[in-house]
C-alpha cells in the first residue's frame, strides 16, 4: 500500500492519510468517513484487535414502518441514500414497509433511521412500533458492548490452556 494510503479501521476500505482520524489509547487510526469515525469512536475495542485477525459480521435483516406508501420516485432516492451508506448491504421498500439488511459492526438501526431522516422519509407506526424500534437500539448497543468485552473465564474453571492449579 503506497505511504499516503490507509485502510479505514471500522470497513477496510482505503482511504488517504490525511481524512478523518481517530486517537484512541495513544494510537491513531484512518476512518473513511465521519459514519467509520462514529461507530469506531463508539465501541473502539472491537476495531484494535490483533492485526490481521479474522473480520467479523453480524449481518441484520429488519423492518421499519414509514408513515406512508412511498412513490417510485421516493423509492429510489431511499434506496440509493441508504446504499450509499457503509455497512448497508441491501435496501427493499414495499408499501409503507422498508426491509434492509447491513452489518451491525458497520452500521446500526438508529444511525439508519436519523440517515432516512435525512432523505426525507419519516417512520411511521403506533406506540407499538416505536417501543419496538427502542427494543432494537438498546439490544444493539448492548450486543456492541458484549462483542467488545474482553472473553473472561466463567466461574472459577482456568481458562483454556492454562494450568491447574495444584490441591
């Protein structure tokens, strides 16, 4: 990779030296975009592990409720902002319902939602909805917080490959 190229922490994507960078424990690390820079300022742990080791994904499919049927045109404007963003690997509308799959890892709920704000479509639904939709953020946030804890021995067996101790 030339010196004045990076590779973006949170989607490997490369990215120039100089763009958004991020400092954590007293080392910096090249985000992509201002998205990259919030989720890997949100849970860092999960983005410094040993260099080289395996990526991983946690791929989830949901459903949101707009406010109302869109038309073709409001489509594909949906569509085409939520694929811009990074993470998001596919985006379906039909009638007031929009199915998207992405990578937690990448991208959550909430920031898809505030990005559908920002294309003009506003969710819809009852108290049901929204209470379900509050269900998913915390449920994300705190399968974020498990992913980046450090694995710990349960109970009081030794972790793996260490020795016994003598009675």
């Amino acid at each position: 990779m030339p010196k004045n190229r990076a590779m973006c922490t949170v989607c490997a994507t490369i990215v120039g030296v100089d763009e958004s960078v991020a400092e954590y424990h007293k080392v910096y690390y090249h985000l992509c975009s201002e998205q990259c820079k919030e989720t890997f300022l949100a849970h860092p742990s999960l983005y410094t592990g040993k260099p080289g080791a395996t990526r991983q994904v946690q791929v989830k499919c949901r459903m949101l409720k707009l406010n109302k049927a869109m038309s073709t045109d409001e489509k594909m404007v949906t569509s085409d902002h939520l694929m811009h963003l990074v993470g998001v690997h596919k985006v379906d509308i039909k009638g007031s319902h929009l199915y998207v799959t992405y990578d937690l890892l990448q991208i959550t709920e909430l920031q898809i939602e505030k990005a559908l704000e920002e294309a003009g479509s506003k969710l819809g639904g009852n108290w049901l909805h929204k209470l379900n939709r509050a269900w998913i953020h915390y449920s994300e946030e705190t399968e974020l917080d498990n992913l980046a804890a450090p694995s710990t021995p349960c109970c009081n067996h030794p972790p793996p490959g260490s020795s016994k101790p003598s009675r």
